[in-house]
C-alpha cells in the first residue's frame, strides 16, 4: 500500500502533544478515540516502536484490524517509520484462522463458502428472491452473535430462534418481508433453526468451514480448553485492537478471552460506525468498561490533518445532532481553511454534467493536478450511472468498485434502453436481437436459475433472422420455472421500464430491477 505526502508530512513533523500520550500511555487499559485525520495508524505503530525501546519484543505485541485494508495500511506505516521488528499484525478473521491451525490442527480449517441450498419452503423463497446470498449472510449473523451450530441442546435452539424471531424484519430483505410479514417471524426462525444446523453438516462433508467459523470456532476452542487459552495468552503482553466501532459481538468476546492478561489498547471513533447493517455496533467503543469488564483510560487525538477548519467545523455541527456518541473537540491541523459551495440541479443527468464540468474546469486550472485527487461522494448507489455515463463519454479516467463499473456493463444497459423503446412502441424486432435483450433479462434479481434456462430456450427457438420473440413467450418460460408470482413481477419491471416517463427514470429502473444496482447491503467482508 502506498504512502501519500501527507503521511510523509506527518512523519516528518514526529508525534504531536495528543499523538505522544498515547505513545507514552502506562495504564493496562487505553481507549483511543481517533477521528477522522487524526494519524491514528501513526500514532499505533509510534506506540509499538516506544515498547520495543523498552525492552518488549516485538513479537509480545498483537496487533488486531477490522479488515485486510487496515491491515495493509499498518503495515504500510511501519515500514514508512522504518519499524524493523515487527509485531504480530493480523486481521481478526486470519487470527482465529491462526488459532485453530496452531492450537487445533485436528480441527477443519479451510476455509470455503460452498453454494448451501435449504430444503425447507419458506427459506426456499427467500433464497429465490436473493439469488442464495440471504440465508448464509443470516447464519453469519447468527456466528457472529455467538450462535453455534453444533449447540443442539433446548435452551440454545430456543434463544436462536428468539433472535431470529425478535429481528425477523431486520434479517429478510424488504421485499422478502412485504410479501411475508410478521406472521411468518415464528415459522421462520424454526426453519433457520433447523436449516442452520444442517448446513453445518453440510460444511463439515465438504470438510470445510465458513468466513465467521474462523472466529466463532477458534473463541469456542478455547473456552473450552484451559491449556489452550494460556498459550495463547502467555504469547501477548499488549493487544491493540484497530475500528473497535465496526465490530460485533463475537469479536468482543474474543478479544475479551485472549487480552484478559494483557495491555489492552483499543482505537476507534465511534462517529465513524457504518457497519451496523452488519450488526457491528459503536456501543463497544463508547462504553468499553460495559463491554470488556476492565476499567479503561481515555486519550483523544484532537488534531484533523486532513480537513480544513471550515469542513471540520460543519462536520462537526453535523455530527453533533448524534445523541449516542462520545463527544469530541478536534481542531484542524490543514494549512488552508478549504471552502464549501452548494450547488444544486434539475435532475441526475444535469448533475452528472456539472460534475464533468467541474472537474474539467479544475484540469484546466490545475494542469499539473491528478484525476486520483479528485473524489466523487454519491448517497446511494443507484446514483452513480449518470455520473460514469458523463465521465466515460468524455473520457475522464476512473476507478469505481467493479461491480457497479459501467464499462464493464454499458452493452447490457445499452441494449436494455433498446428494447425499452422496442416494447414502448410494440414494434417487432429480429430473434438475434432479443437473444441478446433476454440474456440481459437473466439478470433480474427475481429470477431463478430453472427460468434463465427456460428463457434461453424460447431465444433459441425463434427463428434465426426474422420474426418476434413474443412477450407472452418469454413470460410463460419464467412462469413455468419460477412461478406466477416470478412471471408477475417479471412483467411488472418490464411495465416499469417501457412506461419510464425520461431517460433518467429508464436508468434507474435499469440499475435498479436488472442490473442489481440497488440501495441494499453492501458487503465490505474481507479475506485472512
């Protein structure tokens, strides 16, 4: 990972009054509330080089993150502050992994997400509806509230299925829960109840375990083998644990069991908590003493190097209407006090152009400026096809998750416009073009694998040069395959997408029911 000038900068000046309390920090207990800017990842690895010129070998320090990007960035920093003895730096998720190969080399430890389909109905359609990601995403919900698969005794199903009972709305995806509410909370949770233990088994024929069984498994190991656990605790002298506001339950526990006998320094800023979508909570963070059953000592960061006064200040006016936050006083350490301009336009288009216009403007201004200085904020991830449309056509380089990249889909969302205007005017148009239309279609997310097929074949079956594929043969396929109620809401997105008043409400409807681009959960999750 590459180091910007403004670490450079930073290392350069050396640790500033709030970096260096840290850094010098005695008490067994520290809690460090680092906002935005503030060099915290400086301030860790500077803490790391003092206990090693104390005389604490390097490998006595663990050094936990929330993922493989923070993961890279510490490691980044220790070699730009020319940290020769490393400490034990690993993500959460690669430590239990570490663990169970260790301490249990019986247990399974590779790692794989093999594709698990339910047997029951009622987890059936939800898998349907999601394309299989809904269900293994709640049994990592369950993992990470500490839910085992193997505990089959009466008193852990019935706490499972309260859990799930008690946040059926939250766990089901909108759709899922319009068309099946409240009343399907109690069948519901039986079957994931049931479903969950079976796809356990199904791990363990596959000799496999999943993405949260590197944790839940190596914390559950040693629980349950004293022996174990103080090996693993004789290793460590200090703990730090990177984003204490992105984890969840069963990361607490387990840095709870293997830090009991050490320093423990945990970082954050619970301003900055977006995971909760992932069930990660800011109160770990904001109440440690609660969380850990220690008393903790609090330092803050308090300069911002990476915001001007005038963006700090408004940020923090925002930020203040949180009623459930630690409060904080950071001031701004940028040269420049930066400015603020509110523009606004008609629609998604017209904002996509000034945008283009802006960044335009600030090549010409700014001749010896990189496009990768630039940043472009969107709310929701629909919002972004008109911005890339302006981008791409003009020319401006880009990078955007790839995913969402509209290069990479622009001839789908092309011929999707097509056929929107073929079926508008309910003009015929040649098989060889719908084939290509209908394997769009096989994107939409309420389709199953059976009616793609069927779909395929009704392409196949037109004739090669001319003639129409007829609507009422392309939804009879999804009807045969998926159902009445696929071929319905089938219907209903291409209703939507011919009858779109503007272009712009074609694209949302494109990005939104095709192309899978929807305001849903996003899903950050991160390799060992």
């Amino acid at each position: 990972m590459a180091i910007s000038p403004s670490d450079l900068s930073h290392i350069e000046r050396g640790a500033d009054e709030f970096q260096q309390r840290v850094v010098d920090a005695p008490e067994r207990s520290i809690r460090v509330l680092a906002p935005a800017g503030s060099g915290k990842t400086e301030t860790l690895v500077r803490r790391v080089q003092k206990r090693v010129g104390d005389g604490v070998d390097s490998r006595r320090i663990l050094v936990l993150t929330f993922d493989t990007n923070a993961n890279g960035a510490f490691i980044a920093k220790m070699g730009a502050l020319g940290l020769r003895q490393r400490p034990d730096t690993r993500t959460l998720n690669a430590f239990g992994l570490w663990v169970l190969r260790q301490f249990f080399p019986q247990e399974r430890h590779n790692v794989g997400q093999p594709s698990f389909l339910p047997v029951d109905p009622t987890l059936g359609r939800l898998v349907e509806m999601t394309e299989r990601r809904a269900l293994t995403e709640i049994f990592g919900i369950l993992k990470s509230h500490v839910f085992d698969p193997r505990d089959t005794d009466r008193a852990s199903k019935a706490a499972l299925q309260k859990f799930v009972r008690t946040n059926y709305q939250r766990l089901v995806p909108e759709a899922y829960f319009a068309r099946f509410g409240f009343d399907n909370a109690a069948p519901f949770a039986r079957a994931v109840g049931g479903e969950f233990r079976r796809y356990e088994s199904f791990l363990a024929d596959r000799g496999v375990i999943d993405f949260d069984d590197q944790k839940l498994r190596a914390f559950r190991l040693l629980q349950a083998q004293p022996g174990a656990l103080a090996g693993v605790r004789a290793r460590y002298d200090e703990v730090i644990v990177d984003e204490f506001q992105d984890i969840n339950r069963l990361d607490v526990e387990l840095v709870r069991l293997v830090a009991e006998e050490a320093t423990l320094v945990v970082t954050g800023d619970d301003d900055q908590a977006i995971y909760e979508f992932r069930w990660a909570s800011p109160d770990f963070l904001i109440d440690p003493v609660k969380t850990l059953g220690r008393a903790f000592t609090s330092y803050e960061l308090g300069v911002n190097y990476r915001c001007p006064p005038l963006i700090l200040d408004h940020a923090m006016q925002l930020i203040g209407h949180n009623r459930h936050r630690v409060a904080k006083s950071p001031t701004s350490g940028a040269a420049s006090a930066g400015t603020i301009e509110r523009i606004e336009q008609g629609d998604r288009l017209a904002e996509a152009k000034a945008i283009l216009g802006r960044i335009q403007r600030l090549q010409r201004e700014q001749p010896d400026g990189a496009f990768r200085d630039i940043g472009i904020l969107y709310r929701r991830n629909a919002q972004h096809f008109a911005i890339q449309v302006a981008l791409a056509t003009t020319g401006v380089p880009y990078t955007v998750r790839k995913e969402f990249d509209l290069r990479i889909i622009w001839d789908q969302a092309l011929r999707l416009l097509d056929l929107s205007t073929v079926v508008r005017r309910n003009d015929p148009a040649d098989a060889p073009d719908y084939q290509v239309a209908v394997a769009n279609f096989s994107r939409f997310r309420y389709i199953t694998d059976p009616a793609r097929a069927g779909i395929h074949r009704a392409a196949a079956a037109a004739p090669e040069t001319h003639g129409p594929l007829r609507w009422d043969v392309v939804v009879a396929a999804v009807e045969a395959a998926g159902g009445h109620a696929r071929a319905v809401e089938f219907q209903t997105a291409m209703r939507r997408l011919s009858s779109a008043p503007t272009i712009d409400a074609e694209l949302d409807i494109i990005e939104r029911d095709f192309l899978g681009i929807a305001d849903t959960r996003e899903h950050a999750e991160e390799s060992p």
